[in-house]
C-alpha cells in the first residue's frame, strides 16, 4: 500500500517539491549534455571534419556557464532550506514521544510507563519525537514521512511530523548498529484521535503489571533481541532453562565447562566477552556495567530463578 | 640477469631485470607499474566481495552468507577500495609515470621516498586485509568507522584502523613529493601557465593529501587509544562526543574524494584535445576551478551529517557550501565539451571511456546536489541513493577515468598497443553493466531501502534483481578489459612514440621512455596544447 | 630559481629572541595568576601564538626565506582556523 | 648504473620545502587534537579548570623554559655550523640533548606522580571523576604522549646530525640535514607553546 509517492506528513510536500525541482534540472542538463555529446561525435568526427577549429576561449560563454549554474544552484539551496527549515520549527503543542533505540529494536515510551513497539499516532495531530540511544548511533528514518534523525547516545536529538495519511507506515533503522542493522524495524500506524486515545488508555504499563520485575528489566533492555524465551536460538542462547544450565564457555585461556549460577549469569551480563558460550560469536553482546544496576540485576537473576522453578 | 640481446633499444623496463631491480627501484616509472600492479590486484579481489554482495541481496533474507559475513564484506570492500584502491589511484599510478615526464624532469624531487612511500602502502594495504583474517571476526563497522559501535566492537577494527592511518602516511608522502616535485623540478621555460593540466590537478590534489590526511590519522589513533586505553574522547559513558567523531572523519573525507576525483579530472583534460587535435578550451579556469574545488572542499564536510543533530545554522552553512562546490565542476563538464566541440574528434578507446566519464559524472554529480539539498537529503541519507550516488561517482567517474587513461597511456607505458575492437566491446558491456548496476540503486533508495541492509523488504526485489543483474554485465566487461590490457602488454603490436598525436612532453619521447626520460633537458616555449599541424588521418 | 644566499643569523640575535620569548612566557603566567576572568585564555592564546609567530620568524628562519615559504606557512595556519571555525559552527549554535 | 643517481644530491631549497610540508602534516595532525580539545573545553569549562588544577604549572613552566632554551641552541648551533665551526655546533647540539633529557625526565616525573595518584585512563579514581575532567586527562595524556614521541625522535634526528658533523658529511656547504633537524625541533618548542598555556594555565 505504500508508494514511492506517499506523502504520508505534512512535511512531505516541500520535500518533494525540491526533489522534483533538483531532479528536473538534472534531467535537463544530463539530456543537453548527452545529446550535445553525440552530436559532437557524429559532427565534428575525424572523417568529417579534417580542419579542427583552434580556438580556446570564449570569455562571454564561459561568463555564461559559470553564471548560471550559479544560480540555479541557489535556487536548489533555497527549496532545499525551505524544505527542511520547518522540519526544526517544532509547534508547541506538539505531542511528545519518546524513542529509545537500542541494539536492534525500538521503543516508543508515551509516558507514565507506557510504551509500545509500534509507533502509533493520532491523525493531523503534532508529534514531536525525542531520540534516545541506549547503546550506539542508530537513526529512526520514516520514509513516507520524509522523516529521518539519528538516534546518538549522549544526545538530545528530535524530529517532529504531523501524518496526514492514515495506514501503516515502515519504520528503519538508518544508521549502521551491528549485526541485525537491517532487522532493527517497526511499523508507524496513523489512525484516528478517538481510535489513538482508546490505544493508549489500553496500552499495558509495563514493569508494574503482574509481570516478574526481572521480566520487565530483561524486556526493557531489549536482552529478547537476541535471547529468546522458547528455546530457539536468535543471536545469544535462549534464556529457556538458562539457571543451571551446563554450557562449554571459551576465555581467553581455554574452554571449560561452566554451570550458569548467579555469579556466572551476573558475569555474563557485566562482562560478556569475558567468557562466550561456545558456538556464539564474541563481541555482539555489550557490557551493562553501567546500564543496569546491581539491584535490578538481582532481580534478572531471580526471574531467572523464577522460570526454572515453574518447569 | 638476461639481457635482451635483440636490438630493442634500452628503456626504463629492461634496462635492469629481474624482480628486485623493480622492489628496489627509484625510477618514478617502474614505482608507478609498482603501484598500478596492487592497486588492480585489491581492485579486483575488493570488486568480487561487490559482486558476491550483490548475489547475497538477489533475494530478500540469507541467499549465500550470513549476516555477518555481509557486514564484514560491505566494510571490508567499502575499506579497500577507498583506502587502497582510489585514494592513492591515479595519482600514485599516472601521477608517478607522467608527473615528471610532462613537466620535463628526471624524476620526482624526492625518489628514495618515493619508493619508501610504495612500501609503506603495500604494508598498510597488507595489514587491511590481515584485519579480516586474524583471529576474531572481521570488522564490520563500515569504513566510516564511527563510534561508538567501532570503539566497542570486538573485532579486529583496531588493525584496520592502523591499516587505515598507514595508508595515510603514504598517500601523505606521496603528495609532499609531487608538490615539492612541480614546484621545483619543473624544465626551463615551464611556467606554471605553461603546464599542462594533468600535473595541475595533482598539484591541487597534494595539498589536499598533506593538509586532510593527518586530521584522519589523529582520530583514528584517538579511536585505537580509546579502545586500548579507556581513554573516552567519544563515547558518551565518558563524557565523550560520537559527533565530534564524525567531524573529525568528515573533516579528512570529504576532501578526500576530491583526492579521488581530481586526478581523475585532469586524466580526461589531457585526452579530449588529443583526440580533437585541437587546444584545452579554458586553459586558466580550469586550473583554477581544481583549486576552488580543493579549497572550497575543504567546507563542506558537514553534508554527511545533516541528519546527526548537528546545529541548524551548520546543515544550512553546510549545504550552502555544497552547491558552491559544485560550480567548479560544472564549468570543467562545459570547458571539456566545448574543446571537442569543432575538434576532429577521433573515438578511440581512450575517448570513448572519457565521454562516458562525462555521462557517468554528471549523473553522480547531480545526484550528489540532491544529496546536498537539506530536505532531499533527510530523506535520502544512508539509503542506497547515497549508494549509488558515490558508485557512479568514484567507479563511473575516477573508474572511468581510470581505464580511460590506461588506454592513453598504454603505448607510452609500454612500447606496444592493445586490440581496439576488444577493448570497444569491454566498453559496451562495462557501460552497460556498470548503469544497469546502479541505476536501480537510486529507484529503491529515493523509496526508502536503507544502506547496508543485509536483509530487505520484498518491495525492493526488482531494483536488486536488476542491480545484481547488472553486476554480471559489468563482471564480463572487466574481465575483458584486463584480459586485452595483460596480454597486450607482452604481445601487442610494438607501438609508435606518437600514436595519438599528442603535443604533451610524454609524447616526444620514446615509447617505453627511457630510463632518464629525457636525453637532454627540454626546454619549453610556449604553452601546452598547441596543435601546429593538427593530423587527421 | 637560484639558490639564493643562505642567511646567517648572529648569535646575539638569537639570545635576543630567547629573551622575549622568556619575558613573554612569564607575562602569561602572571595574567593567569592575576585572574583576568574571561579574558585570561583569549589573552594566553595571543601570548602564544605571538611567540609561535616568533620562532617562526628567526628560529625557523622564515624571515630570511623566499615569500612561497611564508604565503604557504600563513595559508595553513589561516586553513585551521578556518576548519575550526566551521566546527564552532555547530557547537555554539547548540 | 643505479637508478638512485637520478638526485642524489637534493639542494637546499628543495629538501627544506619537503621538510616544511612535513611539518604542515604535523601541525594538522596536532591539529585535530587541539579541534577536541576546543570543542571539549567549551563544553566542560570548569571541569577543565578544576583538572588543570591538578598539573603543577612549576613542572610545565620549567618544561618551557627549557624547550625554549633548547630552541635556540640548535639555532644557534646551524649559525656555528654555517660559519664553519662544527666543534661549536656539536656542542650546542649535544647541550640541546641534555635539555631533551631534562625535558624527558620532568615529564616522567610528571606523567609517574599522575599514575601514582591512579589519574590515568580507565583508572579506579578516574571512573568517579566527572566527565570534563576524565576528559581533561585523556587529552593530556593523548597531547603530551604524542609530543613527547615527537621530542624523542627530534632527539634522534639531532644526534644523527652530530654523527654527520663528525664523519664531516655535514659542513659549511652542505647542512641540509642539520636544518630540517632544527626545523623538526623547532616544530617540537611550537606545540609545546600552545600545549603550556591549554594544559597547565587554564583557568
Ligand atoms: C569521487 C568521489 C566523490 C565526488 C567527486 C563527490 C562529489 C559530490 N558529492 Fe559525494 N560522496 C562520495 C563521493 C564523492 N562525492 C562518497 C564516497 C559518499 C558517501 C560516503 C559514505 O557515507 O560512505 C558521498 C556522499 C555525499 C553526500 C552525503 C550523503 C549522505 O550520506 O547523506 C553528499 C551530500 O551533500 C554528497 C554531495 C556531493 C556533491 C554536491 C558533489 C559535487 O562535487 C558534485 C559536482 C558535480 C556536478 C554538479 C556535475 C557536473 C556539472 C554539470 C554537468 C554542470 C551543470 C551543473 C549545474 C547546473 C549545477 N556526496
Ligand atoms: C572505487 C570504489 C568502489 C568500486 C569500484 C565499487 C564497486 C562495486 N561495489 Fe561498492 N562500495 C564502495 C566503493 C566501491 N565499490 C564503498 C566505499 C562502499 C561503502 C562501504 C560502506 O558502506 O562502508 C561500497 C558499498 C557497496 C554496496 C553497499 C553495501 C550496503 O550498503 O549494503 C554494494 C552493494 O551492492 C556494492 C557493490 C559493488 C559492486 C557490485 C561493485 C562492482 O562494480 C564490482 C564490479 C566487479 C566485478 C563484478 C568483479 C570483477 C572481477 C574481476 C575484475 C576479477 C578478475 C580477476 C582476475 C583477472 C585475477 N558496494
Ligand atoms: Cu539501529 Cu541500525
Ligand atoms: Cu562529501
């Protein structure tokens, strides 16, 4: 459903206009230049003309060519900053959401402990988005909304949009983030402002629910893009059956077989590359040291203790 | 050592043989075929990781490697190609075998470096590919690098970070040789408005090689000391910022590609009046476009950033200076038609890769203008646009370029001629292949398909299809084209001193030169492209 | 181009150049210890880059070298502080 | 019949403009530091100043003085070899190195106490500090590091030239070496007058 030409914002329109202006310049002048080309060849080609011409200026001409392009390359500026200038103006009545990326998933925080996976927004009304990284740079990039600002650790960045088109639109990851870059998707749905409210008052809080703490952490954190609950392997081993489970790790010196305890699952998570379970690859999974604290981290591990448990 | 005892005459290939009289050899030529033998070597081995990509993406999800590999592969293929392939390219290569020759001197200021500089290439270009070898998986950061993702990868980034900054040392000294090399070895009665075009626009390209490529070698030593030592310059845990890292990458390349391009520019300038027999039309603008493109290039290096959170008042500052960039460009594309315009225009192979210079460049070169506009690039930024834009300006433009000047040069290079039929027929299908590649590119990536995308949506499918397509095509080309060049090199008809009827100093020499280029020492009259008795049989 | 006469500087010249340098540093020291406020880095940065201009000059010989040398050495001094201008650009305006 | 004979002998001016576009690399490559150092003192001005605190300004100014000492002994030592007096020249080069030394050694000093005090990248103590501040010690490690390599091979590069003077490869005619030396040396006293003031008297 979604075409090259949708203009899914209110941002839209000016950015195409500068992209059919740019582009139906370049037509133009790529056409001219071809055409004059093969003219040239045919003309001017050696059996034709045997008495080149030895002139090698023109002052007026070359007056002319460097004048023009001038311009027309100011007018390309200018659509260009139009384009892009109202994409800083953000209204004040915007509607404020929180992304927070992180190796390889998105999170949409509404607020009070609400977020979503989805980017869900209410049509024609303003939303300004808030950029949050929680590893390293990612960009949150909405084609149909000619939208796309990087997501950098340390940094406060933002976008803003008004959708004035209802559906589903696709959501990217635009900044190189490791191993499962491309996969690192979501879906922004534009629909109604009485459908929107009704979403969001239904929208479970998360880590307050009935849900294990240690669950809410390990969602939280994104730990399920890579560690599945059900036994398939994703990118780490499952987390099914993971306390106690007897696994072969290699360090630095050697291999050895480890039984996954509190001190170990603690280690694994502070220092993952120290030991790597065998078959995996080192290096994907990064340090928490100071993403989680000690205290949540007691609660990881007694989630974890939790699900052997209820086997 | 067997010297030939047939009558050919002493030139600078056999008057010393066996491989040690070439890894030792000061002679700015036989350091020159040094450099064109690796750099073709990376080219090729770098050009079959393109091409294994391109099959990996004929189907969305995992065709023929794991996501991993592709990763690597992209970094590994965007890292040789830049580092190894282009950025020392044509000026290490022709700028080597013809700098001197066309300004009438013996050799570089400095040969000893000169041939210091080769070997410091070929460790830094061997340590780029031992980074994908050693122990530990290959790194897979892009070659941009940019932290923090490259600051905690646990790959072998640090080796290709060093690989990376040697590189650079030698690309450094290769540039301090040929300013000191134009300034100062230049024959009597050479002006510097008596120079030809080629030896200008690698004047313009060494400034930019000294005063760009320590800014990179910096931070990428910043970015080693910060994985080595914890010291946090640009990760945020530390305080650190990620977009002054990028600052500093952009700061060294942007300017860069005009090191690739430049060169390259000046390549076609010499081979359009020799092909219309008739004088450079714009002499003066020209030389001073290529210095406004190297001074002004150093400005702009913020249209890679415009979407990092970069301060409003810069993305304009920057786009802004983008556009003027392009003005230089613009008039070199209109000085280089009108000197055929009226010529007694020849298409030879030479002239038939130049022209589809001019075509491929000025689609990459508008294509870049919509890179530059704010808006368009918000939504084009890192998609395969990006992609294609720089493919059909470093492989159409400075590629092009590239085989066009060895098919000019080949005869003076090496005393003999390759088959025209052969080489016309490569042409076809690298063009062919080379637009079918890459046009497609553009089409998914102005509707939204990100780059380095190891998986993609299906909606995609038919530009990947065409695109890898494409890559078969421009396969069969290359193939070709090397395989006429290689063989002929040995076995081609022995050419004249003056095939094309050139009136640049390297044609009134021998062909091979001689090992001291010049006899006696020329002394230069008048200005460089003067066609007394233009031929045009 | 001749090789043109190399230019000998005294010996006296150089201990008279030392001795400014000296004077020079010790006047940055002072004004940091007198607490100029705002003023004081702008006021360390033009104390050194006076005796960076110096050493240029007569320890490095720049004032008896042809004029390429200077123009070249200028350029790239001007370069820098344009680059870092141009990075200015955006932190300030953050 | 080797090809090295194309320019055996380099001329004057032509080594000295290679050595000076040498030096505009360095200063570039210094370059990018004091570009991180500017962006991050704008950021962390007082974290800047508090960490300055911690270099004893005695230390850097002495390291001055005596890098700017050492600056005229070479220049005073190409004077003595260009009138002809290698004796002298040897022995202002020789007093040149000792100054190295010294400069050496107070940094050593310098760079120990720092260690002792567990101020170095990564440390324990560092971990606690603020942000600027761990930012002011990576650059000052980072800056002084590289300029103290650049002081080590300038020492080399001199004690060469002695080697030359004495086999009397270098003489009143022929001193091209001794002055790219110098150069490179006076390159080494420039940095470090920028270095003192950013490091040690920020305030
Ligand atoms: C040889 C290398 C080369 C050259 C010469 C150029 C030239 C140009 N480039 Fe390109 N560029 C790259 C290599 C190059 N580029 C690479 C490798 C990247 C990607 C890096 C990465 O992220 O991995 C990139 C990315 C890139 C971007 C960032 C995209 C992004 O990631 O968001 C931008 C944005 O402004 C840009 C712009 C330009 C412009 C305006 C020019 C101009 O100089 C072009 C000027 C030429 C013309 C304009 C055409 C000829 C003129 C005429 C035919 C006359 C008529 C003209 C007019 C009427 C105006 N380039
Ligand atoms: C000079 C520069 C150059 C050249 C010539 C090429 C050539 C090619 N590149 Fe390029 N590419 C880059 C520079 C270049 N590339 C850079 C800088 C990047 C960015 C990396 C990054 O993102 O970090 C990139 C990224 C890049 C991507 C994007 C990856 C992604 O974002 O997901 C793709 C995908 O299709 C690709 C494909 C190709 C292909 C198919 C070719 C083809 O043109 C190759 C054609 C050649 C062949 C088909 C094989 C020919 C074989 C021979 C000649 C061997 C013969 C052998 C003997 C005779 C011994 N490249
Ligand atoms: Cu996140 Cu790419
Ligand atoms: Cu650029």
């Amino acid at each position: 459903m979604e075409t090259l030409f949708n203009q899914g914002s209110n941002l839209a329109g000016a950015v195409d206009r500068a992209f059919i202006f740019i582009f139906a310049i370049s037509f133009l002048f790529t056409i001219g230049i071809t055409v004059l080309m093969i003219y040239i060849l045919i003309h001017f080609s050696r059996k034709k003309n045997k008495h080149p011409m030895q002139f090698s200026h023109n002052t007026k001409l070359e007056v002319a060519w460097t004048i023009i392009p001038l311009i027309i390359v100011l007018v390309m500026f200018y659509y260009g900053w139009a384009g892009f200038a109202p994409m800083r103006k953000v209204p004040a009545d915007a509607m404020q959401i929180k992304v927070i990326g992180r190796m390889w998933a998105w999170e949409f925080d509404y607020g009070n402990g609400k977020t979503s996976k989805e980017l869900v927004v209410p049509f024609n009304k303003n939303v300004k988005l808030n950029l949050y990284s929680a590893d390293v740079n990612h960009s949150l990039f909405i084609p149909a909304f000619r939208v796309k600002e990087d997501v950098i650790p340390g940094y406060n960045n933002y976008l803003w949009f008004r959708p004035i088109m209802k559906g589903n639109f696709d959501i990217y990851c635009s900044e190189y983030c490791g191993l499962n870059h491309s996969g690192m998707l979501a879906k922004a749905i534009v629909v109604d402002s009485l459908d929107f409210k009704k979403w969001l008052a239904d929208l479970k809080v998360t880590g307050n629910g009935p849900e294990h703490p240690g669950l809410a952490l390990i969602k939280a954190n994104a730990c399920t893009t890579c560690h599945s609950m059900d036994g398939s392997r994703i990118i780490g081993p499952s987390f099914k059956g993971l306390f106690g489970r007897k696994s072969t790790v290699v360090t630095d010196t050697g291999e050895k077989e480890i039984v996954a305890n509190e001190e170990y699952i603690k280690r694994s998570i502070l220092e993952p590359n120290a030991e790597i379970v065998k078959g995996y690859m080192k290096g994907l999974m990064q340090s928490y040291k100071d993403k989680i604290s000690a205290e949540d981290l007691d609660k990881i591990v007694d989630y974890f203790k939790t699900t052997v448990e209820t086997k | 050592m067997t010297h030939s005892t047939t009558a050919e005459p002493l030139n600078y290939l056999n008057h010393k043989t066996g491989l040690w009289s070439w890894l030792s050899s000061t002679d700015h030529k036989r350091i020159g075929l040094l450099y064109l033998y690796s750099i073709t070597i990376f080219f090729c081995a770098a050009a079959v990781l393109g091409l294994l990509m391109r099959i990996e993406k004929i189907a969305p999800g995992q065709t023929i490697m794991s996501a991993q590999t592709y990763n690597g592969m992209f970094t590994i293929h965007g890292i040789i190609m830049v580092f190894i392939v282009v950025i020392p390219g044509l000026a290490a290569v022709f700028g080597n075998i013809m700098l001197p020759i066309m300004i009438g001197a013996k050799d570089v200021a400095f040969p000893k470096l000169n041939l210091f500089s080769w070997y410091v290439y070929i460790s830094g270009a061997f340590l780029g590919l031992y980074s994908q070898f050693a122990n530990g998986h290959s790194p897979d950061t892009g070659w941009t690098f940019y932290v923090p993702y490259s600051a905690e990868a646990s790959s072998n980034v640090v080796i290709a970070l060093t690989a990376a900054f040697v590189l650079g040392f030698a690309s450094i000294l290769t540039g301090l040789n040929f300013i000191v090399t134009i300034h100062r070895m230049r024959a009597p009665g050479m002006t510097w408005f008596r120079m030809p075009l080629f030896p200008w626009s690698l004047y313009a390209t060494a400034w930019i090689q000294i005063l760009a490529t320590p800014i990179i070698g910096i931070t990428l030593l910043m970015v080693i000391a910060e994985r080595t030592f914890h010291i946090g310059f640009f990760d945020p845990a530390l305080g650190g910022d990620p977009v002054l890292y990028q600052h500093l990458f952009w700061i060294y390349s942007h300017p860069a590609v005009y090191v690739m391009i430049l060169p390259a520019m000046g390549v076609v300038t010499e081979i359009f009046p020799t092909f219309s027999q008739k004088p450079v039309f714009g002499y003066v603008p020209i030389v001073f476009s290529s210095m406004a493109i190297a001074l002004v290039g150093y400005f702009v290096w913020g249209h890679h950033m415009f979407t990092s959170g970069i301060s409003y008042e810069s993305r304009w500052f920057f786009s802004f200076l983008t556009f003027l960039v392009a003005i230089p460009s613009a008039i070199k594309v209109f000085n280089w038609l009108s000197t055929m315009y009226g010529g007694s225009v020849d298409l030879k192979p030479p002239l038939l890769f130049a022209i589809s210079f001019i075509f491929l460049f000025t689609i990459g070169g508008f294509t870049g203008l919509t890179l530059g506009s704010l808006a368009t690039n918000i939504q084009l930024h890192n998609t395969d646009f990006v992609v294609a834009h720089f493919h059909y300006i470093i492989f159409g433009g400075m590629g092009f370029a590239f085989f066009a000047g060895i098919h000019y040069w080949f005869p003076k290079i090496y005393g003999r001629m390759y088959n025209f039929r052969w080489a016309n027929i490569s042409w076809g299908f690298l063009f062919a292949g080379f637009n079918l590649l890459y046009f497609p590119l553009f089409v998914i990536g102005i509707q939204g398909m990100p780059r380095r995308y190891f998986d993609y949506d299906p909606k995609f499918q038919t530009g990947e299809v065409i695109s890898t397509i494409g890559a078969f095509i421009l396969f069969i080309g290359l193939i070709g084209m090397i395989s006429n060049l290689v063989y002929h090199s040995k076995r081609g008809a022995i050419a004249p001193a003056n095939p094309w009827h050139g009136v640049t100093l390297e044609w009134q020499i021998p062909s091979p030169p001689p090992h001291e280029n010049f006899d006696e020492v020329p002394v230069i009259t008048r200005e460089p492209y003067v066609f007394d008795h233009p031929h045009t049989n | 181009m001749k090789n043109h006469e190399n230019h000998i500087s005294s010996d006296t010249l150089n201990w008279t150049v030392l001795v400014i340098l000296l004077i020079l540093t010790t006047i940055s020291i002072l004004a940091i210890k007198m607490h100029l406020g705002a003023f004081t880095v702008a006021l360390a940065l033009i104390l050194a880059s006076i005796k960076v201009t110096i050493v240029l000059t007569y320890f490095m010989h720049l004032k008896f070298e042809n004029s390429l040398l200077r123009i070249m050495v200028g350029g790239v001094f001007l370069l820098f502080a344009i680059v870092i201008a141009i990075t200015f650009i955006d932190y300030y305006f953050r | 019949m080797s090809s090295t004979e194309h320019s055996e002998h380099i001329d004057s001016d032509t080594g000295k403009m290679g050595m000076w576009l040498f030096l505009f690399t360095e200063l570039f490559l210094f370059g990018g530091l004091f570009i991180v150092y500017a962006v991050m003192r704008s950021k962390y001005a007082a974290d800047f100043h508090h960490a300055a605190l911690e270099l004893n300004a005695f230390v850097g100014a002495t390291n001055t003085v005596v890098l700017l000492v050492s600056s005229m002994t070479v220049a005073m030592s190409l004077t003595a070899i260009q009138q002809n007096r290698s004796g002298k020249a040897i022995g202002l080069i020789l007093i040149t190195l000792i100054l190295a030394g010294v400069f050496m050694v107070n940094k050593y000093f310098e760079w120990g106490h720092k260690i002792g005090l567990h101020l170095y990248p990564g440390s324990d103590v560092m971990k606690t500090m603020p942000h600027g501040e761990i930012m002011f010690f990576g650059l000052y490690f980072m800056m002084t590091g590289l300029h103290a390599i650049h002081v080590i091979i300038g020492g080399i590069l001199l004690t060469i030239v002695i080697r030359k003077i004495q086999s009397g490869k270098i003489s009143s005619s022929h001193y091209l070496l001794q002055e790219n030396a110098a150069l490179y040396w006076h390159l080494v006293d420039l940095i470090w007058i920028f270095l003192f003031p950013l490091l040690y008297l920020i305030t």
